[in-house]
C-alpha cells in the first residue's frame, strides 16, 4: 500500500500523557456465548444514544482521529475513546520496542497448538500494553493453493484442518488478552498479482482479480478455517481486495450474508481490508460492516482512494436507501466484541510514540523534537520466539549422523542470510520483490511485518557456541564470491560447512520461483564441491525446490522458515541438538517447479476490464492431495520430518462410535450459534494409537491422522485428508496413547444440492502415520 507524504499531524495528533497499564493478571476475559449476549445488550444501549453522524463514524475509520493504520473516532461524551487497528500476525507492525515473532508458517511447522497459543498471546499482549484494541491477524487466506503466492507465510499451511487448528489456538491466544483479533483475508485472496482493482492515469479501470471457486471446494477447502476462527470467537473478519466468483468479496452478499452470518452463525464485525471497499450501499446491506480506513480525510495521503462510507452513509438512509436497522445491526457488530472482551474497562492508552513511528515509517520527515520515546513491551517474549523458532524447524535430511553436531573444531558459516540486518532492522520492511541483499531473513515483507529491536543472525549464534567449545569459525557470506567460487580464504576445509540461504516474499508480489534467492544453487554446489560435509538451511518464506539435495555433500537439510528474532539461537539449539527437531512440514516440497504448479494468472496484456479471472478448477487438490491424486513423488511430502530419535506405533487403531445412530446431517431444528451448526462440533469417533519413542534420546513427534471418504463419496473428494494431529514428548523407551476426537464435520463433506455437510454412507478409512506418506496403521469405521 503506498502513500503520499504529508499530513504528518494526523498521525501525531491526540493526546501524549500515559496512564498507568494495567497488568494482564488485572482482568478476565470470557468469551463465552453468555458473555457474548451480555455484550450485545450494552452494544445496543450504545447505540440508542448515538445520532446518525456518529454512527456513521462508527463504522468509518479516520486517520485524523488516532495514531494507528485504521483508528475509529472516539465519542467523548459517551466515555467512548475509539478504536485503534494495527497490523498484523507475526508482530505490532510500524511500532518500536516491540518483539518479531516467528511468522505462521513457521507456527504451522511446529504443529504445536499450545505453542501457537502462546505466540499469539504474547504477541497480543504487546498490542494490549500498546494501547491497540485489534490486531489485523491471525490469516488464514492466502492458505497456499500456489506455492509461489506471495502472502502463504502469513498464514499457516495449505492444509484446511492444520490451518484451522491453528486459526482456533491463534484466535483464543490473542482474545484471551482482551484484545480483538481480525481473521483475514475473506476469501479466495490466493494471489498478490492484481489481487485488486487497479485505475490508470487516464481514469480507466481494471478489476481486481476473481477468484471462481465451486461451493462444495469453498466449503471443504477455503471456508474450513474461517469456521474455526469464528467458532473460537473471532471478533471480526477482514474481507479481501479480489473477487468471488465476480462479486468483490466485500459487497458479496453470498458469502458475507448467507455464508458467513449464515452458515457459520457470525456475529462480530466484517471489516474491509485497506481501500478493498468499492461501493457504499450495495457493501453495506452486502455484508460489510466497517470500512477501513475509511475516512475521506484520508484520500489526500493514499493514492486514488474514495469513501464510500461516512457522510455517504448518513445520506443513504436520509434518502432511504440504506435501512437504520442496519446501521444500527454494523454497530452492534463492532460494539458487541469491545464490550465482550472488557474493552471498555481500563484498557491501556494508546503508546504515544505510534504517531511518529508511523510517520517515520511512511518516509515522512519528522523533526528529532517529534520523537517519543516508545514504551517496552516485549517482556521475557524472547523465549516463546526461539522455543517456537526450533520447535518450527524441520530437519529433512541427515546423513552419517551429521547432526546434532557434536564438537567440530572447525567450523564454516556461508551465505548472506547466516549475516547480521545491514539495512536496517526493518530491511524486510520494504514493499519489494527481493529483499536485500546482504542479512538473514526472520520475517517477509509488507503489512506483515515488523521492525526489529533486536535479531540474533546465525552467525553471531554461532560465533557465540563456538567460542564456549573452543571451535573456530571461518566464514564468506556475500553471495557473489562463494557464486563465483572463490574460496581461498577458507583453509583448512571445516569439519562441518554451514550454508544459509534466503527466500523473500511480500505483500503485493507474488514469487517466480521456488528456488532460494540470491544464486543460491550455485552457491550450494560450490560449498559442497570443497566441503564433503554440508549442512544446507533455508530461511525462506514459503515452499522451495532443493536440487542440491542428494548430492551427497549435502549431508543435512534443514527448513527453518522464518523464525522471528531469536533466529540464531533458535537454529544453534538445533544444529547442537539442544533441541531435538520436531518440526513437521506444513506443506508439499516438489522434486521440480512444475510438479503440481498452479500458476498465479498473470496477464501481461488485456482486452477487457474483467479479464483477470483465476478458476478453481482443480477444486480440493491442492497440495499434497494434488500430489496424492496425481501420484507424483514428492522430494518431502506433506507432514514429514526428522528427529535425533526414532518412534514406533502401536499395532493397531482402536476406535469407538461417541455417538449411537446419527443422522446424516444436522439436525434441521436446532438453530445456528456462533461458529455454525452445533452439531458440526460434536466427536462422533474416538481413535486411539499407542507411540513410543524407540530411539536414544528424548523428544517429541507428531502422530497423524488422516481420512479417506468412502468410494461412493462425491467426485472430486481428496484421496486423503488430514483429519487430527497430536504434537507427543517422549522421553527414551517410553510410550503414550494418543486419542483424536473426530467431529462430524470432519466425516462429513459438503452436499451441494441440500446446501449441508452429509455423512457418508460407505466405509470410512482412517490411517495413521508420522506424515502423509508414512502411514503405518490403518482402520475402517462406519458412522451411517
Ligand atoms: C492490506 C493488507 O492486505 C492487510 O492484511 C492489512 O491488514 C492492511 N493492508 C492494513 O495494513
């Protein structure tokens, strides 16, 4: 999103006394539905005392009324201090002294929900010392149907359950600070590339992107989250830039209205993502609640914006085009979240310095006079960030029992991303397609990102371990000399050769290559032809080819994805085997770029506004079930991943029905609640598996469950899915049962014609493994 200069003041205004912040143990948050009908009826005494201007205002954001990306203006007389929006998932964006989280990729990669609650938590909890109401995350679209989309590391896997386990613990992690979270996108955001309505120069206009899915896939694949982020208690939903099925996503009536307030019972606010609103009636009786940023005061600083709300609101129902009753219904859905979540009671003011951290973010000059200190709210976070970091790494390949290192005397460090920040802390900041050149890569760019107070690169980490071992560390980290293949100054060779390698990607880009950037193939090989023990680690913000990988130099692999600050200590607690690797792959690595591409549409030259058009043709099979339902050979599938130990199953799955004679589908007289039909949420099969650690050392895995429908399911249904995950630490020689609850959404799938989730009628096959395509143990059960 770019900006114009200027206006600096509205950034800057509002008052600069802080307040005494109350401590998290100060408050309790429930956000059960009572909690929820308690919040609607202050909501509505609220309302009845706004007039018409001020509950357009409610529902309109404006720059000039706060510090942060999005602000809702405060109505002093009602004791009402206003909304404050920043950005985003993985850390409090545009903001100082606060922590750089690992991003959800590299969440997903732990398969680890109390993890992945405790990342959200502490990253809520800074939102919450800073003074701002609603976090714009968790993100749940893109979800990855390509692996070149430009925003997957955002959000989780291109996996709906593993995604939607993590929406639900990322939802409760941020809501249980009292602050609200936003899942985005809402739906169908799956390419950066004209991701929304472009308008040249000379006025003309290109429509965003539509993204045409078939219902029983939107259902199945890219809804199947969001249904767990509302039924968590989702404050609100971001609508996203491009098109559904031709309609923009936040005037869509069919999915705002029918599907999302519908089906799934929603009751908190739709908010648009940034500028994504492009009518004023027709989004507002379509679903959207709130338009951000809304105001007309901000057209002046970002480019080609308009209003659509605001006065154009209050004129609406002037002429009676816009019912009150909804109005009023837009504010009760924003007002019935604060209240639930006790936003109105001693929630921390707002950090002065978000003013001129903002401006400065935005290049704007501002006088060092204008600097405010910035309050420190990144506590003992360190911790959460390198624990997740190695708990998010995925060890692929371990040859000669190459790691966990054990004392090497010497070692080398190669590669631009072992290095320090030399652009800046915020280098990942920039809205570009690359990146720089020269620094490790903890977190991609754009919205998402965050300012660093402090990073720990892999090769201080390193540098640092050496020094209590007494080893030596050599190393070249610019990309152009180990490409070039001058290796002079390394002598003699290391026992071990640690190369790091980067991939970027941001907000507004989409990627063009699912090779690690910076020549880094070259790189590799060059390493590995000197060095007969080299230890490969992507940074890397989604899915990479790795043509190096059986060279047999390259004696380790590692996917370490983007593991927030503490990136060097996370990796060294690996690479020494402090940490035994637990990580498991959130996603699908090909052998070659084309196995199973979905290529992001890119037309270079157009006939017709509309023209942007991306067909959902291959329906579920994205993925490893597209991998599974072509039969290709993945180089590592979905699920998979190493450890420093070995594990074993049992010798069979013992099931039991929790439910005696169900319907095919819910039950038609009981009502929707928040998060759908409740009977969706119900477990009508319990699965038990025994896992024992068989190896030497002490460590944790991920059993795995997926699902195959029966062959008289619909066509189109994937060979498998994954239907339940348990992360297990086991200490040497011990075992465990491990149990999975499998609801009726989870057996059902989506029935076009009755509109509903229907249970098959065949024999359902369960097989349990330690990946996609490790699956040990299989049953059968029958639920009709
Ligand atoms: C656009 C992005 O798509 C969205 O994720 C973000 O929250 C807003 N900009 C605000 O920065």
């Amino acid at each position: 999103m770019y900006i114009k200069s200027g206006l600096l003041q509205a950034f800057l205004l509002g008052g600069v006394a802080a307040s005494r912040v109350p401590d998290l143990s100060e408050r309790t948050v429930d956000s059960s539905a009572r909690a929820w009908a308690a919040a609607t009826e202050k909501a509505n005494r609220f309302i009845a005392q706004l007039n018409l201007t001020e509950k357009a205002a409610m529902v309109t954001g404006s720059s000039s009324a706060g510090r942060c990306i999005g602000n809702i203006a405060a109505i002093p007389r009602l004791g009402f201090t206003g909304l404050c929006t920043q950005d985003g998932p993985t850390a409090l964006n545009r903001a100082d002294l606060v922590s750089v989280f690992p991003a959800g990729l590299t969440a997903a990669a732990s398969w680890d929900e109390d993890l992945i609650y405790a990342r959200a938590n502490a990253l809520a909890s800074e939102f919450r010392e800073k003074g701002v109401q609603i976090l714009l995350g968790p993100s749940a679209g893109p979800m990855g149907r390509h692996t070149m989309g430009g925003r997957n590391w955002e959000g989780f896997s291109p996996d709906p359950y593993l995604t939607g386990r993590s929406m639900d613990a990322t939802v409760r992690g941020i809501q249980d600070t009292g602050v609200q979270a936003v899942s985005k996108h809402f739906i169908g955001n799956e390419q950066e590339t004209q991701r929304t309505r472009t308008v040249s120069e000379d006025g003309s206009v290109v429509e965003g992107i539509s993204a045409n899915i078939d219902d029983r896939t939107l259902h199945e694949l890219y809804l199947w989250p969001f249904a767990d982020a509302v039924k968590a208690g989702t404050a609100s939903l971001m609508c996203s830039y491009n098109r559904v099925n031709q309609t923009y996503s936040c005037e869509n009536d069919h999915l705002l209205n029918t599907v999302l307030k519908g089906q799934l019972g929603f009751k908190g606010y739709v908010m648009s993502d940034f500028f994504a609103v492009h009518s004023g009636v027709k989004a507002a009786t379509g679903g959207l609640d709130m338009n951000m940023p809304g105001g007309i005061d901000l057209a002046s600083i970002y480019a080609g914006s308009t209003s659509f709300f605001g006065g154009n609101l209050t004129s609406a129902v002037n002429n009676g085009s816009l019912p009150i009753a909804r109005l009023d219904d837009m504010i009760r859905r924003v007002m019935t979240p604060y209240y639930a979540l006790k936003q109105d009671q001693g929630f921390p003011t707002q950090d002065p310095s978000s003013g001129p951290v903002l401006a400065r973010y935005f290049a704007q000059q501002i006088p060092i006079s204008a600097e405010i200190p910035a309050r420190d709210v990144r506590h003992n976070h360190a911790d959460v960030i390198r624990k997740l970091g190695a708990a998010g790494t995925v060890l692929l390949k371990n040859t000669n029992s190459t790691l966990p290192l054990v004392s090497p005397k010497t070692i080398g460090v190669f590669g631009n991303d072992a290095a320090d920040l030399s652009a800046g802390l915020d280098n990942a900041l920039k809205d570009d397609r690359t990146g720089t050149p020269l620094g490790t890569l903890d977190i991609g760019g754009g919205s998402g990102s965050g300012k660093h107070t402090t990073i720990i690169s892999p090769l201080d980490a390193i540098k640092a371990r050496a020094q209590k071992i007494g080893a030596r560390v050599s190393y070249i980290l610019d990309n152009t000399v180990l490409a070039a293949n001058d290796l002079h100054s390394i002598y003699p060779t290391p026992e071990v050769c640690i190369v790091f390698l980067k991939t970027y990607a941001s907000e507004g880009y989409d990627r063009t290559t699912l090779e690690a950037d910076w020549n880094s193939t070259l790189v590799v090989n060059n390493v590995a032809a000197r060095c007969p023990n080299t230890v490969v680690v992507t940074h890397s913000a989604g899915i990479n080819i790795m043509p190096w990988a059986s060279n047999p130099n390259v004696t380790a692999i590692i996917a370490a994805h983007l593991p927030g600050e503490q990136t060097g200590n996370s990796i060294v607690d690996i690479l020494w085997g402090d940490v035994n690797p637990s990580g498991k792959l959130p996603y699908t690595i090909p052998v070659n770029e084309t196995d199973c591409n979905i290529p992001i549409v890119n037309l270079t030259s157009i006939s017709s506004p509309t023209e942007w058009q991306a067909n959902f043709t291959e329906g579920q099979l994205i993925d490893y079930r597209a991998f599974d339902a072509k039969n290709v050979t993945p180089l590592y599938e979905f699920g998979f991943g190493l450890s420093y130990t070995t594990f074993d199953l049992g010798s069979s799955i013992s099931t039991k029905a929790l439910v005696k004679n169900p319907s095919a589908a819910p039950n038609p007289k009981t009502a929707v609640v928040i998060g759908g039909h409740p009977d969706l949420w119900l477990d009508l099969v319990k699965a038990t598996i025994q896992v024992s650690n068989s190896g030497k050392v002490a460590g944790a895995t991920v059993v795995q469950l997926y699902m195959s429908l029966p062959a008289d399911a619909p066509a189109g249904s994937p060979v498998r899915t994954l239907r339940g995950f348990k992360k297990i630490y086991l200490k040497p020689g011990h075992k465990s049962n491990v149990d999975f609850y499998l609801k009726r959404r989870d057996l059902s799938y989506w029935d076009v014609a009755s509109q509903q989730w229907v249970l098959p009628t065949g024999e359902i096959s369960l097989q349990v493994g330690f990946s996609s395509r490790d699956l040990r143990i299989k049953t059968t059960v029958r639920v009709l």
